[in-house]
C-alpha cells in the first residue's frame, strides 16, 4: 500500500528535524516544501507531504506516524 503524510510545524529546526526523522523512518519527500503565513497565531508554519509504500491493505484506522 502507498502512504501519504502532511507534515507541518512552526518555522523552527523543529521542523527539519520532524522531516529528517520522517526520512530516517523511510519515508520519501513527495512535492515541495511549503510556507506559509498563520495568522492565528502570528508565526510562519512550513509543511511538506512524504509518501511510504508498506506492506498490507490500507484501512482508515492505521496510524500514518507509526508506520
């Protein structure tokens, strides 16, 4: 099955370290990077989609992080 995640964080090393992880975890980037202005809470958010294929059949219940 393929997977899909959208991670997103605060621009800070935060964030390269949740990709980097992501990547070690053996998830692919998928697209650009994004960035973006949140006016909620007055900070600049960056996001970017990683793909993993994994074995078994895809069912809404499983937990994309722990895959």
């Amino acid at each position: 099955m393929k997977l899909y995640r959208f991670l997103s964080e605060v621009d800070t090393s935060a964030f390269c370290h949740k990709v980097t992880q992501a990547l070690n975890d053996g998830w692919d980037l998928h697209g650009s990077p994004t960035y973006a202005f949140d006016p909620t809470t007055n900070t600049m958010r960056c996001g970017q989609a990683v793909t993993k294929t994994a074995p078994g059949d895809y069912h809404p219940d499983i937990k994309l992080s722990e895959q």
